[in-house]
C-alpha cells in the first residue's frame, strides 16, 4: 500500500469529523488527521516498509501518536479503519462528493446539509439555481455565484484524470501484465501516450502468445470493480478508482498500424486517412492497404514512411500542422527529460516545503542537475506559511551557508514572490536585489476582470527584479479554472521586458498549458520548465512539465533550464546596476 493511500483515509476521516461535529473535541481532532495526512504524503519512506521493521515504530512518523500509528496498522492489515467506516455510516456518501467542488469544504457542506437538506451534487445544484445559497449564514449572492461556477467545472471535468493519476496507474497496469510469460510487449495508447494533461480511459495495447489466457489473467486484477466487456481480444474493465481501462491484443504484424491507431488522436487519424483515400489506399487498425495487399503495419515508422512522412512523436498527433511538418521534414527535434539541467521553483519547511535546502541541492544533484533556485514564498501567502522581510533574509543567509555543505551544484537564492491584487510586490526592491533570480505569481483575488488582471501583471512585470512568471494563469487542474486575462498582451510584455515564462509541469497546474507554449514559441519567447517541488520526490513530476513542453512543440533551445548555469544566467533578464 502506499503512503497516499493510507493518506486519503485519514484526509477523508478529517472530513468527516469537520462535517459531522459530533465528536465533542472534533476541532482537536480534526487538526490531528489532517497533520498526519500532509506528514504521511510528504513522509520519506514507505510506511508499510516502516512497520514491517520490528526495530522500527510508526511514531516515528512527524504528527503521529500511539493512536494513529494503530489506525496505521490497521489499515495495512485490513484495507480499511473501523472508525472511518462508522464515521462514513453517518454521512451520504454523495455528499462527500461536494468536497470536490472548487471552494466548498467540510464547513460549507455542514452548512448546506444542515440548513438546506442538500445531500448530493445535484441537490446543491438545485438549491444553488434557485438563490437558495446566498441566504444562508456567511454566504452572498457572489459566494453563489462562485458555487456554480464550481458546479460547471466539475460537470465539466467529469469522468476525465489528471495525467499522473493516469500515467501512474497504467505503470501498475503494465508491471502486472508484464508478470505473465505470456506477454511480449505492453503500450499505453491513447491521450496517455499524446500527454494529454487529463485522460478520459486508458488503452493499453498488449501482443502475446495467448490472449485468451492473458485476458483472463487481467480480468483478476484486484483493483478491478466492474468488467464491462470481455472477449477474445478486448477486456474493458472499471477500476476502483473509478478509471475505466480497455486492454486490446493485437497482433504482432499490426501492432504499428494498431499502435498508430489507438494512439489518436482521432483527428490526426482522419487527416492520416484521407491522405490514404488520395493514394487509392486504405488505412485502419490493421494496417495500410492496397486492396488486399499490405504496404505498411509491423512499425508506427513504416507505415509514415509509406506516406512519405517522418515518424511523429505522438504529444503532436493533434493534426495542428504536424502532418505538414513532417512531410517537409521539418518536424521539431523535441526537448527530452534527459537535457533538464536544474529545478527553478521549489519550497523548502522555510515556508509550505517539507525538506530543507540541502535535501534538496542533494536530491536535485543525484539527477545530475546542475542548479536549483529554491523559491520559498513571501508573506501574502499565510497558508503557505510566506517569509515575510525578515525571515526571507534569513532564508537567503541558510541557502548561502548550504552552499558550503553541498558541492557540484549551484543553489541559487530566490524566492516566489506574491503579486498583490494592485501588481505591486509583496517585498520592496532592497529585498528583492538580495536574491539571485525572483520569481512572482498571483495567488490571491484570481477573480478579478479581465482588464483588472492584465493590468496587475503587466503593472508586475514592470519592476526590474522580476525574471520569472510563475504559472502565468493559476489555473489547477479539474479544480481550478484559469484567471482571465489578456495573454497576448501579457506575453508581449514579458518579451519585451525579457520575463521569462515558466511552465509549472506540476500535473496539478502545468501551466502554461501546451497551447500557451505554442504560443509563446511562435512569439519567439523561451520558457523554463520547473515542478513547484515541496518535497525531493516532485522532483520526478518534470516529466509532466516535458510532455506538456513537447506538446507545445518545444525544442532544447526553447527551454532555458536545458542550458548549463552560467548560460541560463546570462538569458534572463539584465539586473538593474
Ligand atoms: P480520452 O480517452 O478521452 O482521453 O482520449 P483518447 O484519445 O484516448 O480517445 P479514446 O480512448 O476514445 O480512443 C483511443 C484512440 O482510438 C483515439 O485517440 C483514436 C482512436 N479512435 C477512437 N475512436 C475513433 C474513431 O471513431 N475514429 C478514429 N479515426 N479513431 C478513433
Ligand atoms: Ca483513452
Ligand atoms: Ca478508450
Ligand atoms: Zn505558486
């Protein structure tokens, strides 16, 4: 089991104490699961290891007490806690679904449940239509409005996965097919293979000596709930996590033209198609036909040759000029995760982090990076715990001192410096000189007009510290719409300024978006590609960020953090004298 997983216990268990309130001492408590919920995602180890070692103790764990080192264990050994599911007895599952909503919590679900007998999404939609909400105590007519905003997205997001929630299950999926003998090869398909930043289902594309038998091997999968469909070549199944997963097996003398197929996107496979109508040929999962003689199928590579194209890497099969590109053969020579040289976004227990500096200059060097900007956050923003002046100097004085103990990596003092509503700084320039690199973003007031918004960045832009735009629209996947603002003018601006856009490839925000870097490429603006890492492990999430940065047809040269240390210093935008 892993430590996320014993986490979502406890986080719904937290939930459940806030929402029911029933506990005399439920605020106590409630802090107390939600403590061991952030130390156990963010905890270094595997807590099953941990407690299968008879030397060691599950309190050794950061916020966790006797009680819930048993409540640990009992949910290694069952799969489950008693008192989670007493708690869940007391409460509609359908409601808990309203945690998912963008700004609704345990206390605004107590309330609407309470005061209104709301139980599932659809009824909060109903009193929401009905200007029921803004009635109620601590809500307006504004706060109604912002619930059915939420309510869009989440229709919205519906039955699509973040793409780490994807890629991350179709790992587990494809270690367990790859068990059996019987298997040769295993390929995720579809949006997963394109990078996509959600996926609706996962293909994956199985060849092998024995369908029949690996079939019937998948359909025992334990994380499976449901088979929706079972034969001899196709088993689609529904997943506890609610993902469904169509597995095909195919052929090996097809499995290009297969792959090709079921990699999509289905745009690209019609343009693809009807370049084959002109030739007098057919295209289908089975191959390229001439009649019934077959000019390509075995390999993705021959049959794009067959069509007097190079093979395209399959994060541009949006048929967005790649067929064109490819047939001139100009096809860009993407950015890999092998030319990242150094992280620039990431916070250490300075602010929101959960490791400190050297941990992280150590993590970051066994990539073989050589740079890291460590961004912890400034005072605005309370919740992350920002360092206001005072602290800030002293964080810059610990990242110098970490100079010293890690060697063969530069550690370069920054910070994530919050935007106010107004596009003034949240530090004042004597403090800003002091780091290396500044970075701003926004994290407050992201529902301001338009105009308001550009404004406020390009008012941000303005102050000659600034070297970097950290996920330039706040959006939050499946979670968290982007804010509006003009992005032309805003990039126009960074440009001019010499602001360099960052391309967050937390698969929680990835943002910019692969659109955004297209964009900003065909303005001839570069990019850096960083993880916001909180913890040495998010390290691993810049392959987000490269996919997304390969989707928006991103080269090595594109991306600044491909460059070695002094080379990216010299890119960024001039300090003032
Ligand atoms: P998703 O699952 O919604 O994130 O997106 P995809 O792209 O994985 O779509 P999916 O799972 O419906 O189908 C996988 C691939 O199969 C898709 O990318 C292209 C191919 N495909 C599916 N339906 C059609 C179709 O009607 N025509 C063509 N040409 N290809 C299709
Ligand atoms: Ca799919
Ligand atoms: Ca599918
Ligand atoms: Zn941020």
């Amino acid at each position: 089991m892993e430590n996320r997983e014993i986490a979502a216990v406890f986080e719904e268990i937290a939930n459940l104490v806030k929402i029911t309130q029933e506990d005399p001492k439920w605020t106590f408590k409630a802090a107390a699961y939600d403590r061991a919920t952030r130390s156990l995602e963010g905890f270094h180890e595997r807590v099953e290891d941990l407690a299968r070692d008879p030397q060691r103790k599950l309190t050794e764990i950061p916020g966790v007490g006797e009680d819930l080192a048993a409540k640990i264990k009992e949910i290694l050994d069952t799969g489950t806690c008693q008192y989670h599911q007493e708690l869940l007895k007391k409460v509609p599952r359908p409601l808990l679904q309203l945690l998912q909503l963008q700004g609704v919590g345990p206390q605004k679900i107590r309330l609407f449940h309470k005061e209104l007998g709301v139980d599932s999404i659809e009824d909060l939609e109903k009193v929401a239509k009905a200007g029921r909400l803004r009635e109620l105590p601590g809500m307006s007519a504004k706060s109604e409005e912002n619930i059915l905003k939420a309510l869009e997205t989440f229709r919205r997001a519906a039955g699509r996965f973040r793409l780490d929630t994807a890629y991350e299950t179709a790992e587990m999926l494809v270690a367990y097919l790859k068990e059996r003998k019987e298997v040769e090869q295993v390929t995720p398909a579809g949006s997963l293979r394109r990078g996509r930043e959600t996926v609706g289902d996962l293909d994956l594309l199985v060849t092998g000596s024995d369908h029949a038998r690996i079939a019937e091997y998948f359909a025992q999968h334990p994380d499976i709930r449901e088979i929706l469909a079972k034969g001899e070549d196709k088993v689609s199944v529904k997943l506890k996590n609610e993902m469904q997963v169509d597995v095909r097996l195919l052929e090996r003398e097809a499995y290009g033209a297969a792959l090709m197929y079921f990699t999509g996107s289905k745009e690209h496979n019609i343009a693809l198609r009807e370049r084959a109508k002109k030739h007098g040929w057919k295209l289908s999962e089975y191959g390229l036909f001439e009649g019934e003689k077959v000019l390509a199928s075995r390999t993705e590579e021959e049959v794009y040759k067959k069509f007097g194209l190079e093979w395209i890497p399959p994060e541009l099969r949006e048929n967005q000029g790649e067929i064109e590109a490819a047939e001139k053969g100009e096809l860009p020579k993407l950015v890999e995760l092998k030319d990242i040289k150094g992280d620039l976004q990431m916070h250490t227990t300075a602010s929101d982090g959960r490791t400190g500096v050297e941990e992280m200059a150590e993590a970051a060097k066994q990539l073989g990076y050589q740079y890291i900007l460590i961004t912890d956050h400034s005072k605005a923003v309370t919740i992350a715990n920002g360092l206001d002046e005072k602290r800030a100097e002293e964080n810059i004085k610990r990242i110098h001192a970490a100079r010293k103990k890690v060697k063969d990596i530069e550690i370069w003092a920054g910070a994530e410096v919050d935007i106010m509503g107004d596009g003034r700084l949240d530090y004042p320039d004597e403090l800003l000189k002091q780091f290396d690199i500044v970075l701003v973003s926004v994290h407050s007031r992201m529902n301001m007009p338009a105009a308001e918004m550009t404004a406020r960045l390009l008012k941000a832009l303005e102050n000659p510290y600034v070297r970097i735009l950290g996920h330039p629209t706040g959006r939050q996947i499946l979670k968290r719409d982007p804010f509006q603002f003009d992005v032309e003018k805003v990039f126009e601006a960074a440009k001019k300024r010499g602001v360099i856009l960052e391309l967050n490839g937390n698969p929680e925000r990835l943002d910019l978006n692969d659109r955004h870097v297209k964009l900003a490429k065909e303005r001839g603006m570069k990019v850096i590609i960083s993880t916001d890492a909180h913890h040495p492990s998010h390290f691993e999430l810049m392959r987000y960020g490269v996919i997304t940065a390969r989707r928006g047809w991103l080269e090595k040269k594109d991306v600044l953090n491909t460059l070695p240390p002094e080379k990216l210093l010299a890119a960024l935008r001039p300090l003032p004298k």
